[in-house]
C-alpha cells in the first residue's frame, strides 16, 4: 500500500523540486502539491482534501506562526493522525520553545535542515514510512545544544531580530511599523512573543537583555 504524501512549502517550485525528487520512488504517492496562500483557512482546507498520510512543508509557509501550525495539526486529528516532516531552520525554535512531546503528539515525525540533499530527503521518508522519527544528527546537536543552555542559544527569528533591533534603537510601535511595511498590531504580537520567548516584561528589560540575543 503506497504512502500518500502531500507537499506545501511557502515557494512553488520548492513543493515541485520534492515532488520531483520522490515521485519515482516505490511505495510513495504524491497526492497534492500545494503553495502557500494568504488565506491560511483556505490553505488548511486544500491540504485536508488531499487526505495524505504525510505532509512535507517548511515554516516559512506558517509565516513562523507555531499556532497556525498546531490549528493544521488539529483539524488532522479529527480525521486521521498526520505525520508532518518539517523543513528549515526556523523548526529548530519551535522544537526548543516547546515541549518535544507536544509537537510530537501533535504529529511531527521530522525535522530536516534546509541544506538537506535529495539523499537525506529520501532516508528522512523512509523513516517515516517504517514509523520512526527522523532528525539528522546536526539538527539534533542544535536542539540539544539549545535545551542545555537555554539562555545562550535563544533562537529568534529574522524579523523578531529586526524588532529588538529597532527597540534597542528608541523606536515605538508605530514607527517600527513604518519602516518594516506591516501593521502596528503585527508590531505589538511580535514584541508579546519576544517579550514570552525572552522572559522579560517590557521594553526596558527587552534593551537590557538584547546583548545576549543579538551577539
């Protein structure tokens, strides 16, 4: 019985180049190739309708949005269990700031790096496909590496670091917006995350902490 795989990265050709690279291998189905939407309610829908045993994504198609990832995981869970194996490095924060076990239940059977070869993509499947759990051995010195020391290896992402960068340098909300081009509401959940992420509690503690995270 062949393995039903769906594919959905945040870039077109990127979906098309896995399905490429596992189309012709034996007991493997590519039953969806799909690329990230605005609409992520719409894109969730499209995904289910392929109905796939495994689905192969990165983060950058959740914008780094963990809930919207788990939103995805649940509406799988209501109809089958999915296996989800993650791309990229932007995994790595989500695997340190949450419990393993969570993201496990949740369905995530995987994690490669984005400088993965096409070799390392069909061993991670196979895995997968005799139920394992599959993360490479340099991803797993990372995780490792960042749950012994927690403080050193805080993970932000690119634009969380833009933001702490602008706080750092005086600007408000509003004038964060302003010069990355998004809403001052998107400014303020991203400070809440940071602020989460980092374990502090306002702007000044923010600045005081940032040699840490920026360095």
């Amino acid at each position: 019985m062949s393995l039903k795989i769906a594919i959905g990265c945040c870039n077109r050709l990127f979906s098309e180049a896995i399905e490429t690279l596992l189309k012709d291998e034996r007991d493997i189905e590519i039953v969806g190739v799909l690329s990230s939407n605005p609409d992520f309610s719409m894109y969730s829908e499209r995904v289910l309708q392929t109905n796939p045993d495994v689905f192969i994504s990165d983060f950058a198609t959740f914008a780094g949005n963990f809930n919207m990832f788990l939103s995805l995981c649940d509406k799988f869970k209501t109809a089958n269990q999915l296996k989800v194996l993650l791309i990229g490095e932007s995994a790595l924060r989500f695997v340190i700031d949450q419990p393993l076990n969570e993201l496990i239940v949740r369905g995530v059977v995987g994690i490669l790096p984005a400088s993965a070869d096409s070799t390392l993509l069909k061993r991670a499947v196979k895995s997968v496909i005799t139920g394992e759990l599959w993360v490479d051995r340099a991803t797993l010195i990372k995780i490792l590496s960042a749950i012994k020391n927690p403080d050193k290896n805080r993970y932000l992402a690119k634009r969380e670091r833009e933001i702490v960068l602008h706080v750092c340098q005086g600007y408000r909300n509003k004038e964060i917006a302003e010069k990355l081009k998004i809403s001052e509401q998107t400014v303020k959940s991203y400070c809440h995350r940071i602020y989460k992420k980092l374990g502090v509690s306002d702007r000044l503690q923010l600045v005081l902490h940032s040699h840490n995270i920026l360095t």
